[in-house]
C-alpha cells in the first residue's frame, strides 16, 4: 500500500485558498483504487507568521513530496508558498518539513534548504501504518451489532476499535440521543468535551465578533444548547494585555491526567 500528498484545486465556492493550499493524504491500495484520508481535507498546514502590525499572515504549500529518513521516520515537504499562491521570500530556497512515524502524530514544521534528492509525491508504506491511520483520520462509523447474553441490550461496535452498550426501552426497542442541527447557529472550531461529571462547549463565537471566549457547563449534552444557558467569560477583551485581535479555536485539553478546573475559571 502507498500514501500520496498532494494540493487540492482552489474552489471559491467551498474550498479557498487557505484549505486547499494544505498537504492532503490519500491511500493507494494494491489493486491502485485511491482514498483520501480526512475526507479529503487538508491534514498538515503551513504555520503563519506574525506581521509588524502584530496581525497573523497565513501561510500555504505546493508541490509537496514525501520519502523515508533516517530511523524510521517519513518526512514530507513541500514548498511554502502564501496563502494566495504567491511566491513566499521568506522561505526562498527553502522548503517546509514535517516529520511523522504513523501518519497520526507530525513533528512541528521547519524550514530546510532545498535539495536535489530523488523525492516523489506517494511513498510505499506499512499497511498497519496505514491501517492506523485510516482509523484514526476518517469517520468511526459501525462495524458490528450483537446482542447481550441477558438480552438487556445491544454492544456495537465501532471502526476505532471502541464499543457502546445500549439498553432496551420499555417498548423493547433501543432509543438513542438525537441533537438538532446546528447545535448552535454562529459558532465555529467546537469542542465538547467531558469533566468529572460534567460538560463543557467551547468554541470560536462569530456572534460576538470573535472576541473574548466564553465557556458553558452543563450535566449533558443538550444541556450545552439549552435555550436560556449561561456563557461565562474566561478570557475577555482586554487592550491593556493585548487582548484586542480575534479570539480563534480554543480547545480543553487533558495533559498529565489533570485539566484546568472550569470552576476556576467561570
């Protein structure tokens, strides 16, 4: 099996310049039948950079390529370009390097001197590495049903490897969340995500003009959406500290098995 890096066709309509100009990874089977990984959207983007007026310059790629290193290592590269295609000057007679020994996790990007090595765009690698990455970069879908020894339920089971349980109803049939879409209107980069009992949504806000960040709590899921909810301000507009540009895709991470308390924040 082969991977593939390429750059997509810029659409206006659903795919601009930022997203396309982004290296996008595709399986190639034995039997040469192609698949992209991610749905087709762009896995590794070019970092921007930072202008005198402290406002971010965005950053793309072309003519990526991808070859084995040293010590099991694959590396991808690709030319950096900026965002409308034009030529970078600060990256002339470079090109930008990725490091990766899964195709899941990528070392932070550098700028390398452009050599003359023998490097194409799809790379013969391992079909576990590949299998992984399948798994990890396209949508978990189901893969199986079976029903509990008690008949209590039903376990299915999923793509990532995972399964879930769910019980019978008290009209013998099982019943499952449903969630109306969008959860929210006007707001973009979300992430849900599960503490101690509760749970957390936090995200972009284009209804407040991207400033500040606000975090809702609640016991479940639709509580997050619940007409009425409160969003609590824990990082807002502040000139003095510099707080003044947009404020884009904040996440809640887990690191160390501890994660900032909520109730610190609010």
């Amino acid at each position: 099996m082969k991977i593939k890096v390429f750059t997509r066709e810029v659409n206006e309509n659903n795919y601009p310049e930022g997203l396309a100009r982004s290296v996008h990874f595709e399986v190639i089977s034995d039997d040469g039948s192609a698949a992209p990984l991610n749905r087709n959207y762009g896995i590794l983007f070019a970092k921007g950079a930072i202008s005198k007026d402290n406002t971010i310059i965005p950053k793309g790629v072309q003519n990526p390529l991808i070859f084995n290193m040293e010590d099991g290592w694959i590396g991808i590269t690709a030319e950096r370009v900026l965002e409308n295609g034009e030529i970078d000057k600060d990256a002339l007679d470079q090109k930008v390097l990725w490091k990766t020994k899964d195709l899941i996790h990528f070392e932070e990007e550098e700028l390398v001197p452009v050599t003359d090595s023998m490097q194409e765009d799809t790379l013969e690698v391992d079909s576990e590495i590949i299998k992984k990455a399948e798994q990890y970069w396209n949508p978990i879908v189901c893969t199986g049903v079976t029903c509990k020894d008690d008949k209590s339920g039903i376990l299915i089971s999923y793509s990532d490897g995972s399964s879930r349980e769910k019980k019978f109803g008290p009209d013998g049939r099982i019943h499952q969340q449903k969630f109306d879409f969008p959860l929210a209107k006007g707001y973009g980069d979300p992430v849900i995500f599960p503490w101690e009992g509760k749970w957390y949504f936090i995200s972009t806000s284009d209804n407040r003009h991207d400033i500040g960040i606000y975090v809702r709590e609640a016991d479940d899921v639709h509580g997050l959406f619940a007409e009425g909810v409160t969003e609590h301000l824990i990082l807002p507009f502040d000139p003095e500290r510099g707080f003044e540009q947009t404020f884009w895709a904040p996440e809640f991470h887990v690191i160390g098995d501890e994660s900032i308390v909520p109730d610190q924040l609010f």
